[in-house]
C-alpha cells in the first residue's frame, strides 16, 4: 500500500485553497480529492484552487478526477483552477489539452483574484 494523499484546506477570503500532498491517482487521492470537493460544494464554497506543487505522482485516474471536479465546481456556479502544477503535471496537461480547460497558475494570488472578488492586498 503506497502513502495516502494528504489535503491541507485553508481560505482566503471565499477561495478556498486545498493543498494536495503525495499521488493523485487510481482508489487513493482520487477518491480523496473527489470526497473533499463534493463537500466544498455542498456548502457552497464553489471557488476552489488546488495547489499542485507537493503532487508527487498523477495518473489517468487523478487526471480524470480533475476533470470531473471542474464540472462539479461549475455546476455550482463556481470554478476549480490549478495552482503550481509540477513540471510533470504541467506536460501531462499540454499533452492531454487540458491546459485549454483548466486555467493553470504559478503564483496563488493571481490565482485567488482571478475569481474577481477583493484580493487579500486590498484596502
């Protein structure tokens, strides 16, 4: 049995900012993933980033569970945007397309105000 992907939830204003540590892959951080943002929605909290550095392996399974959670999101009038996607990560999804769904960033204030409401900055 391989290490348990691990999420670290904190918010920033209404974005809420889930940190995903170790695989995202098939029957572990799939599921994982899938269980912590059908909550998020459930509560209303539909403005969601997933910071990706500490993602050490991605899979079909995790890929596909990406995608499915973005509908998720955008079914509630919300969006699901990745943040610090490892170089791997970031191949995987220039190969696959999606980095034409997905809006992908490098730094999470940007990622955070991209959701147009009051940036952590403002006064």
């Amino acid at each position: 049995m391989g290490k348990r992907m691990r999420i670290v939830e904190r918010r920033v204003g209404d974005v809420t900012i889930l940190q995903l540590i170790g695989r995202l892959e098939l029957e572990d951080g799939d599921t994982m993933l899938r269980d912590a943002i059908n909550a998020l929605v459930a509560e209303g909290r539909v403005k969601i980033v997933l910071d990706m550095k500490e993602v050490t392996r991605l899979d079909s399974a995790g890929i596909g569970m990406l995608v499915s959670k973005l509908l998720t999101a955008r079914r509630g009038d919300g969006n699901l945007k990745l943040l610090n996607p490892t170089a791997r990560t970031d191949r995987l999804m220039e190969i696959t397309k999606l980095n034409t769904i997905f809006e992908i960033f490098k730094d999470e204030e940007a990622a955070v105000r991209s959701f147009g409401g009051p940036s952590a900055a403002a006064v």
